[in-house]
C-alpha cells in the first residue's frame, strides 16, 4: 500500500510539473477592448506597462464605436497630444490595432482617415469574440 500511495504521488507530481512547465511555455496573448476614445490613452499606457512585464506578449486592440477615435488622422488626447506617437511606438513593438468597419460605415467616415498603423476589420465586437474564442486571447478591458 506505501508504494502504491508512493507511486500515486509521484506520478502526480510529475503530471504537476509537466502542466506548469505547458502553461509558462504558452504564448502570452490578450486583446484590448476599446469603445471609448475617452479611456485610450489610459489603455495605450495599460499595454506600454503589459509589454514592460511580458515583452513577448501578443498584444491586439480593438475598437469600435467612439473607441475607433485615438485611431483617426490627426487625433489627439485631451491635452492636445497626438495619439499616434504612442500607437506608433507599440505598433513597433509588435501591438496590432483593429478598427471596426461597421462604426466607419454608421458615422461615414472614410477609410482613409484610419491611421496606417491600424487595420479595419468587417466588426469590431466580432473580431473581440473571435480572437478570445478561436484563438485563445485574454479579454481586458480598460
């Protein structure tokens, strides 16, 4: 009975350590939700400090609605600054930024007015749901 109570453990310290050893080794990836150009830079600076920690992580932001705002030509916060300094620099850190079509096509706004650092997308609250669903992002919302 020991070494069948012995056996058991240690098997079970070995399956253990085999899932932790799975979960470090999977690739880190999150999906920022953003429908309100109000909160962008505090998620701009949300995914600068993500990144600090994780550098690898796999970072995509998706807007809709007034969130599609920070990523039009000429944006700026509310203190005057353009967004696109920011966007720029995570763009080239790797962070992928999604705009809605639909919210282009309700508010007729042409697509050239979308930064080059942002790509549109056929929905934004569907492209949110594929990307946690199919692909296994984590959802955060700031």
């Amino acid at each position: 009975m020991k070494f069948l109570s012995k056996t058991l453990l240690a098997v079970s310290l070995v399956l253990i350590g085999v899932s932790v050893a799975s979960a470090a080794d999977r690739e880190e990836k999150a999906v920022y939700h953003v429908n309100d150009s109000a909160n962008a830079m505090a998620a701009l600076n949300n995914i600068r400090n993500h990144l600090n920690a994780s550098p690898k992580a796999k970072i995509v932001v998706v807007t809709h609605g007034p969130g599609i705002d920070f990523l039009l030509d000429g944006a700026k916060n509310k203190n005057g600054n353009p967004y696109d300094i920011v966007v720029q620099e995570l763009a080239d850190r790797k962070v992928e930024f999604r705009v809605c079509n639909n919210t282009l096509e309700t508010r007729k706004i042409d697509k050239s007015k979308v930064i080059p650092e942002a790509t549109i997308v056929p929905s934004g609250v569907a492209e949110v749901s594929r990307l946690q669903v199919q692909e296994g992002y984590a959802y955060l919302k700031p």
